[in-house]
C-alpha cells in the first residue's frame, strides 16, 4: 500500500506563491502516476495537474502558466503554484495510482487560501 501526507498550504495574498509537498510512503516504487486536485467549497473536485512515471505532465486550464507539478524522486510529490488568484482557494489533496491495477489513494489534503 502507498500513504500520501500532504504539507505546504496556507494563507497568501493574490499574486504570490506557494509550494505544496506530498510525500509518499510504502510501497512508493508501485506508483505509476501522480496528481494534484483541488475542492473549493460547495464545487466537485477537480484535477489540477497530473504526472506520469515517465515525466509527462499535464495541467488545466485554468493553471496553465502558474503552475509546475514535480516528481524529482519517487517518494515526493511538489506543486509550484506562481501567480496565485482568489479563486485558487481549495484544499488541495495529492493522489497516487499504484500496483498493476492502478490503485488510487489519496492524502488527507491542505488548504490554500488566497485572500488579502
């Protein structure tokens, strides 16, 4: 199995900068990809930026240009957040797909909150 932890939210004013962390636990050599999604209030949760094991990644819309998600080592997860808007505002949690049947697993999430 695979246990995610997320860390690095907070409170920011428009226009700044974040960097969220995941950090992957146990059997971190069985996870394919890896992603970021996000949930405001009273909204469905939306991916925001996914990675493959290959490096591959890819981003919303609505990030593209602000966001950079990483993966320099197998076991963290990084999410750049550059520019960052009100509507930003969610928590973000991190997700794994692991094992040969792609697994999902999820972190227990951090807020973001850009506000001024």
């Amino acid at each position: 199995q695979v246990q995610l932890v997320e860390s690095g939210g907070g409170l920011v004013q428009p226009g700044g900068s974040l960097k969220l962390s995941c950090a992957a636990s146990g059997d971190t050599f069985s996870i394919s990809g890896m992603s970021w999604y996000r949930q405001a209030p009273a909204k469905q949760r939306e991916l925001v930026a996914t990675i493959t094991s290959g490096g591959i990644t890819n981003y919303a819309d609505s990030v593209k240009g602000r966001f950079t998600i990483s993966r320099p080592i197998t076991s963290m997860l990084y999410l750049q957040m550059n520019s960052l808007k009100p509507e930003d505002t969610a928590v973000y949690y991190c997700n794994a797909l692991y094992g040969i049947r792609s697994v999902p697993t999820w972190g227990q999430g951090t807020q973001v909150t850009v506000s001024s």
